[in-house]
C-alpha cells in the first residue's frame, strides 16, 4: 500500500470535494468515482459533507469558546487535509470496500498526536469529519481522503507533525500483518529511520512533468531527452536552492547590522544617562559640602550654647516644639517631648540634629529633580536614535524585499521558460522521428542517382574506347 499526504493546508474544501467527484478535466461526468463514504457527518452527500466542513472551520473560534478552549495561537493557515490509500493493481479485482474502509478508518486513528508533558488532551483525524472518494481511473485501486482538520467539538487544529512518517509505519505494520511486503524500500527505510539515520523518500514529480513524459513513455528516445530534461531542471533547482540562501544571508546580515547598530546606540545611551547623573551631580557637589559645612558650624555652636546656662535656654527655645499641645490627644505627648528637651541635653541634641534633615531632604530632591531631567532628556535623545535607525532598518528592508521579489519573479519567468523548453524538447523529438524516414528516403534516392551517374560514365567510357581500337 502506498500512502501518500497531498497537502495539509488546503483552503477549499468544496473546491477538493468537487474535483474528487468528477473526472479530471470535467465538471459533468463522474465515471472514476466508484463509491464514497463520509465520516463524523449527519449527511452521506460528498457536496452537502463539504459545506458542513467549511462551515465548521469558519466557526471554529464560536466552537473554541463554546468548548472553553483558550483562543490564543496564530491563525489558522488552512484547515484541509488530503490523502490517498493505493493498492497494487493485481488487487483491483479481489479489494472490497470493506476492506479499503477498514483501511481508511485505521489510517485516521494515526493521524495526529496523543497527550504529551505540554498538553492533557489528545487528538486524532478520526475524531474529525471526513469524505472518502473511491476512483477507478487508474490500473491501481486507491482512495482519496479529505479531512476537515478543525475538531468539531473543541475547535482545536489536527496536530500535522511527522504524519507522512505515521502512515508509512502504520502502513507497513499492516503489510506484516497481512504476511507480504509491498514495499521493501519503505521497510529498509524505517529500520534505517529506528538506527537514527535521516532518511527523506524520493520527492514526487509536478503533475504536468509526470503528465508529459508519461505521454511520451514509449518514445524510442525516452531515457535521452528526459535526462538531458531532469539535468537541465536540477540546474534550475540548484540555482534556486542558492537564491534561497543567498536571499536568507541577506535579510540575516541586514537583521545582525540592525541588531548591532540599535545594541550601539543601547550602549552609547546608558553611558550618556550616566554622564548626565555624573553631570548633575558635580553640579550639586559643591552645594553639599557648603550644606555640611552650614550644618557643622551651627552644631559646633549649638555644642558650645551647652556649655552655658542662657545657651541652654536658648537651645531649648530653639529645638523646643509645641505643636500639637492644644489636641487632647496628642498633648501628653507634646509635653512629655517638652519637658526631656528642657532638662535633657541629650534630647536637645537629638532634637537639632532632626531639624537639619528637611533641608537635607529638600536639597537632596531638588538633586533627583534635576536628575530626572537630564535623563529624561538623554533617554528621550536615545528613544529618536533608535526610532532613526528603526526607520532606516525597515526602508533597507523593504528595500531588500523589493529586489527578492524581482529576484524571485526573474525566477518564475526561467522556470516557466524551462516548462515552454521542456516541451518543445519533447515536440523536437517528435519532429525528428517523422523527418527521419523522409531523411532517409531522401539519402537512399541519393545514392541510386549517383551509382547511376557513376554507371553512365563507366558505359560512356567503354564505348570510346572501342572506337578507338577500330
């Protein structure tokens, strides 16, 4: 069995449904279809299925909070899944559809991923709705799947991760169960994989290559041209693969250089917001040692009035504080303060030193005032730097952008140029084997008029001979 994902981010469901109902190229016949089956849905109509599913998927936020399902996430970047199940063409006699549903059904249960430590929920394509489309155009029998990947129930997306590596275990699991191994490459595959080998499948033909040389399979030359084709087509690829890297150097390169240039001026930034505090603070220098020097000399002479009975009481009155003595509340207190700095030269030190710290305190506000300004304004010339270098970083980007798209597009012109070439290289071919015969027709009525020409002059030569001898 050859199980193969088609696309994990498809935008139209109808538009698939549609395709998977008629025949290829047509929209009113229906002659590969042999049956369909659909799954998780109240309708068996593959059309009507395919408007629930798309209904499904545009609600899915209504779903996530009717569920209680957190809305956080990126958005949704496609919500169809497509898969086909084939069997080998010596079966499309004897294969039931019992058998390619059961198939069908057990495919669905590896699709997805169970509970793990970041999660408590599990999740699998056969909780989800589903159509299964059963076509006989080909000499193998297969089944084309459709998932809708939004879960009906809780909103949540159909985890993708290493499916394509899931079916291909599932699938040979089943062959070993069944006793015959298909596909021995998958089995090889998968047993390197279990060593820890990196191992990637053959990458699949684009329809319309596969498409023409299928047309062109039975051509005397086949093996030439399509090598010389697939040689001119990894040239291609090889040229892409290195516009893709060089176009990722660049936009890393310009990322490191605004990383760098914005990490400079961070940089530049805190030394000028400390050179502005250290400015400031010279500033103030001066004023804190007149500050200190005011407040030695008035303690060196309140020291002094101790030393003598009217100093005291001059002291006294100075530190004394009768503020709060008319409040009940506060007037035991007011007098028991009183009374220590009346008798108490202890108290009355205490007292002056606690009247020096609100000049203290304003002076040393009036310093963090003038701080804050000075980094205000460092700060606010650091935010229009970076805001500079933002504007100019994006404008090289867009730049940047710019020349990879035309890049990008000149890409798309020789790769439309190598399908044009392509064909007429098939078309050439074609030509040649039809001018080939006329060619040879055409040497072979060449070589009998000069063999003729040649026995004309072998006659005519004889005959002058003989009348010479007579």
């Amino acid at each position: 069995m050859i199980c193969r994902i088609h696309t994990t981010k498809g935008r139209s469901m109808s538009g698939l449904i549609n395709y998977l109902m008629h025949d290829k190229g047509r929209t009113d016949t229906s002659e590969r279809v042999a049956w369909t089956e659909t799954r998780n849905l109240g309708t068996r109509s593959p059309k009507v299925a395919a408007k629930v599913m798309t209904a499904t998927a545009l609600n899915q936020n209504e779903i996530k909070r009717r569920a209680g399902v957190s809305l956080a996430g990126r958005p949704t970047d496609g919500y169809v899944m497509h898969y086909t199940l084939s069997w080998p063409a010596e079966r499309a006699k004897d294969i039931t559809k019992e058998e390619m549903m059961g198939a069908a059904v057990a495919s669905l249960k590896v699709l997805g991923k169970g509970k793990t430590k970041k999660r408590s929920w599990r999740q699998f394509a056969d909780e989800h709705q589903a159509v299964c489309v059963a076509h006989v155009d080909e000499k193998h029998p297969h089944l084309h799947i459709a998932v809708q990947m939004i879960h009906p129930e809780t909103g949540r997306k159909l985890p993708t991760s290493h499916n394509q590596l899931k079916l291909s275990r599932w699938a040979l699991k089943l062959e070993q169960e069944q006793g015959q191994i298909v596909c021995p490459k998958r089995r090889s595959n998968t047993r390197r994989r279990d060593r820890g080998e990196y191992v990637t499948a053959e990458k699949n033909k684009p329809r319309h290559i596969f498409e023409l040389e299928r047309d062109h399979q039975d051509h005397p030359s086949f093996d030439r041209v399509q090598s010389e084709q697939k040689k001119a087509d990894d040239r291609l690829a090889r040229k892409s693969e290195d516009l893709t890297t060089s176009q990722q150097k660049r936009r890393d390169d310009l990322d490191a250089r605004n990383n760098a240039a914005r990490q400079k001026i961070i940089e530049d930034g805190r030394r000028s917001v400390m050179a502005a505090k250290k400015k400031v603070r010279d500033r103030f220098a001066d004023r804190w040692d007149r500050f200190y020097d005011q407040v030695d000399q008035a303690a060196a002479t309140f020291a002094a009035d101790e030393d003598r009975l009217f100093g005291r009481a001059k002291n006294a009155f100075k530190t004394l504080n009768l503020k709060g003595l008319w409040d009940p509340s506060r007037r035991p207190r007011v007098l028991q303060k009183a009374f220590d700095i009346v008798t108490s030269s202890s108290a009355r030190i205490e007292r002056f030193k606690k009247q020096q710290l609100p000049r203290e305190r304003a002076l040393w506000l009036e310093q963090r005032r003038e701080e804050r300004e000075a980094v205000a304004q460092a700060k606010k010339a650091v935010l229009q730097s970076i805001r500079e270098q933002r504007r100019s970083y994006l404008v090289e980007r867009q730049t940047l952008g710019v020349q990879h798209r035309l890049e990008n597009a000149k890409l798309r012109a020789e790769w439309r140029q190598r399908g044009i070439d392509r064909k007429a290289a098939w078309a050439l071919e074609l030509e040649q084997d039809k001018a080939r015969p006329r060619r040879l027709m055409d040497d072979i009525d060449n070589t009998r008029a000069m063999r003729d020409r040649i026995s004309d002059k072998k006659q005519r030569g004889k005959g002058k001979d003989t009348g010479r001898g007579l």
